[in-house]
C-alpha cells in the first residue's frame, strides 16, 4: 500500500487527515516540528484505528533533515499541511510566516525533486481569492494581492507551484483551498486544541463554554443580516475525506496541476454558529463585541461544485454536527 507523508500531521487539520487515510488502508508518516501541536493527537489516531503512524519530529525550514528523511524514506505522495495560518498573527509577525511558509515548502520541494517523489497535495486558503471578487468564490475567481502575509504566502505559494509544474516534467500537484474547517472527529479523541490564545473561532468558543476565557466578536457592524462575519465553516472530517478523495486521484492521474476548492457551499454568520453552539449543547455563556479585525472580510464561501464533480467528494456533516 503507498506511503503517505503528511508534513504537519500532529496538528489539527493533519492528524485528522491521518485518521482518515489510515481508515481508507494507506500508510501514513507525518513529520512535525510540535511548535503549535503534540504528539497527543497521533496516539488517538493509532488508538482510534489500531495501526502504527510513522512520526519523526523535525521543521521543514531544515533543509538537511528533509533531504536525510528522503534519503531514507520512500514515499509515494506528499501532502503539505505544515504551516502558519492565523491571518491576525502573520500581521503581528510578517518575518516567521514567510520565513516558515514560503522557505518551508522551497525546501520541501526541492528534497521532493531531489528523490523524485512529484506527487503533493499544498494545502492553500480562501484567503488567496481577491476580496473584491462575488460570492460564491470559485476556483476560476481571480487572485488577490493577499490582505496579510498569511494570505500572501499562499499566494506566492500557489504561484510556486503552478511555474514548477511547467518547468519540470512529471509532477502531479493538487491545490486544496480550504474555507473554514470546524469541528473535530465524532469518537471526540481528536479535535482543535492549539497552544496559547487559538487563532479560530470554535476553539474559542469552547474556551468561552468553559469559562477559561473571554470570547469577542470581532465586528457586528458588517453589512450582513446580523452584522457579523459570514463564513463558510465546514466540518474538518469532510476537509480530511477530501484529501483521502484527493489521494486517490492524483495517484492516478497523468501530470498536472489542478486547484478544488473544499468548502460547504453555504456561508453561515459569527453569531449564527455561536448561536447554534448554545442551543444544540444546551449551555450558555457570554460574549463582547469588538472591532473588525485588519484583513477580514465581511462575507466569504465556496462553491464547492468541481470537488463534488472531479474528486467525487460531498461534505455530510451539518453545523449542528460541528458544533455539538
């Protein structure tokens, strides 16, 4: 069975990406330098499957130790979650995410070519769409200048990818742009838990739930039905099952790039999803409204329509099944 390595795997997105590749028979190593995760979430992927994650700890940023890794390891297809990507924190630290981001996957890429492994996976953001453009966003939908280097860096990321495609032969690369992903895997062994003051909503709202801290709207002034954000959240067990989707076809397919957007096709707003946290988990707890974040925008979601079509992917989880 192929060997899958997912770079970042112990995170959030990548650990449930595991999860799910292991479900669908694949071999799986993950590589992870634990700054903003642990090793916790692979033993509950080996727990909840009852098979072995292959796991070594190291930064992308090392070129050395990616070229060792390949050295030793054989892989068959790579997919490239680590990362930094909280858009307010990349406007308070602009040098790590480039430095992380953009030299991360410059190394990456070139210890891939070095070993002739040219199937990837990037995972790439919304946030890459040009915030002028209508609703919903397709894949078509024109690129922005990028609103804050997180979004700039998958830009440049994104373009990286698309000029080695067409200069070097036989590469296979599949562009994921993700929406929103929440939720966390129903066992609940799995699930969002990152180090210091989360970046995403429904790690907050958790905390909110728990009283173990303050959650603020950022902004209820848009022009929206209830005056905050809308976005596209769509549950991180749908994002994983796209990849598996995703796998499964660029295992197959001839040498090329294409980009999907992974997204439920639907926006729902800041207040509505806290709403629905409350209610369908029967507990309350306060909330603050405060300004607009710098970089958000007031309404953002997908069409979905080519996932469904080229990967055979459909989202099954509701909003009520991400929050509860």
């Amino acid at each position: 069975m192929e060997i899958i390595l997912i770079t970042g795997g112990a995170g959030y997105i990548g650990s449930h990406i595991a999860l799910e590749l292991l479900k669908s028979k694949f071999n799986v190593f993950v590589i992870d330098n634990l700054s903003n995760s642990s090793t916790n979430s692979l033993n509950a992927v080996e727990k909840l499957t009852g098979k072995k994650i292959s796991f070594e700890e190291g930064d992308i940023r090392n070129q050395d130790f990616l070229d060792q890794f390949f050295k030793i390891h054989s892989i068959d297809c790579v997919i490239h979650c680590a990362g930094l990507k909280a858009v307010a924190e990349s406007i308070q630290k602009p040098y790590e995410y480039y430095e992380n981001n953009i030299i991360g996957s410059l190394n990456l890429i070139k210890a891939m070519k070095n070993y002739s492994v040219k199937k990837l996976i990037f995972s790439s953001s919304a946030t890459v769409y040009d915030e002028n453009e209508k609703m919903p966003l397709f894949e078509t939908s024109a690129i922005g200048q990028g609103q804050n280097p997180y979004a700039r860096t998958k830009i440049m990321i994104d373009k990286i990818l698309q000029d080695e495609v067409m200069s070097s032969s036989n590469w296979s690369i599949i562009v994921l742009r993700y929406f929103n992903p929440v939720g966390n895997d129903p066992s609940c062994l799995l699930g969002e838990d990152p180090k210091g003051i989360p970046n995403n909503l429904m790690p907050l709202i958790n905390q909110a739930a728990f009283n173990t801290r303050k959650l603020t709207v950022f902004g209820a002034d848009y022009d929206t039905p209830d005056g905050s954000a809308i976005r596209d959240y769509f549950h991180v067990s749908d994002l994983a099952i796209g990849h598996v989707n995703s796998v499964q076809k660029i295992l197959q397919d001839k040498n090329d790039l294409k980009i999907f957007n992974l997204g439920l096709g639907q926006g729902i707003s800041v207040l509505q999803l806290i709403n629905i946290y409350q209610d369908i988990n029967d507990i309350k707890f306060d909330y603050s409204i405060g300004d607009r974040r710098l970089g958000d925008l007031p309404i953002c979601y997908a069409e979905n329509k080519l996932a469904k079509q080229e990967l055979g992917w459909q989202p099954i989880f509701t909003h009520h099944d991400m929050c509860k």
